[in-house]
C-alpha cells in the first residue's frame, strides 16, 4: 500500500545569543521577518536563541526547517547566503556560539525518522563578544536575510503577505 503524501509544513528558527552582538543575527532577523510579513497556517516560526537541542520536540511533523543563523562562512561580515541541508554539515560553514546543538538536534530529528529538509540562512558576523546590538555592517544586512526568508518559503510552496499596520506576529510581539 503507497504511503500518504504528508501535507507540507514549516518551522522557521531564528537562532543565535543576543547577548553576543552579532551571535544575534538569526534572531533579530526572524523579528524584522515576522515584523513585516505574515505566512501561512501551515508555518511555525521559533525564536530559538541559543537552544541547540531544546528545539529537537518543536522540529517534529515538520517537512522544511529554514534556521537563520549567525554562521562562519569566510565572507564578508555581514554577507548573507542561503546554504542547503546536505551542505551545512559536510562543510566547513559553521554557526557560532551554539553550532554544536543545532546540529545535533537535526541528526536526532533524522534518527528518530522525522527528516524534514533542512535550510540555512547564514548572516556572517563580524563581532561575536559580549555586548548589545549587532554591528552595522551585519545591520544593515538584515533586510536581505528578510528576502531570503521570504524566498525560500515562497520556493517550498508558502506564499507570504506584507503585514498590516500594527499587527501581532507569532511570537506574540506587537510591531507598529
């Protein structure tokens, strides 16, 4: 008997510590993302910070993970590229402070048989120590992670819409 087809569904990760300057970019695009656009139903999105594992239980029953994240990829700080699954993990692309359980939780996902396709939206950082905000160069960046957001939904079938005035984002802060 031929398996039923899974409905696609999404989970949108912005990861990163943003207590270390531009560790923080994954989260602080997400929120630009989530500030002015809004995706289907079928898309979860997650402000992760530095979780690692902790995010393993909210990745089920998810058929696309895209994580935007701070990540080393020897470019320019604040050069933002879309990498593929097979790709961040048989290279030397690595994220930063919490590289270690993101992965891990992703290869658990897969051992437990619940592989969903993976993307990463990688914002290379500049400064990593401790401190407030992200660096200019990375700053300015984040309006072309929020393209790339909306791209790679709208490739996997997620059709996102400009948000109105003063609406509620998923993650339940109100942006004006």
């Amino acid at each position: 008997m031929p398996r039923a087809k899974k409905s696609k569904k999404a989970l949108v990760i912005g990861a990163g510590n943003i207590l270390l300057r531009d560790e923080g970019a994954g989260v602080r695009a997400l929120e630009a993302f989530l500030s002015e656009y809004a995706a289907p139903k079928a898309v979860d999105f997650l402000d992760a910070g530095a979780a690692g594992l902790a995010v393993l239980d909210r990745m089920k029953g998810h058929t696309d993970i895209i994580i935007i994240d701070a990540a080393r990829m020897k470019k320019r700080p604040g050069a933002v590229q879309r990498i593929s699954g097979d790709r961040i993990s048989k290279s030397a692309i690595r994220t930063t402070a919490h590289d270690i359980g993101l992965n891990e939780a992703l290869e658990l996902a897969s051992f437990d048989g619940d592989r969903a396709d993976v993307t990463l939206i990688g914002i290379e950082p500049k400064d990593i120590t401790p401190g407030f905000g992200l660096t200019p160069c990375v700053e300015k960046k984040i309006p072309e992670a929020v393209i790339k957001i909306k791209a790679e939904l709208e490739r996997l079938g997620f059709k996102c819409v400009k948000r109105g005035k003063n609406a509620r984002n998923p993650l339940g802060k109100k942006h004006s």
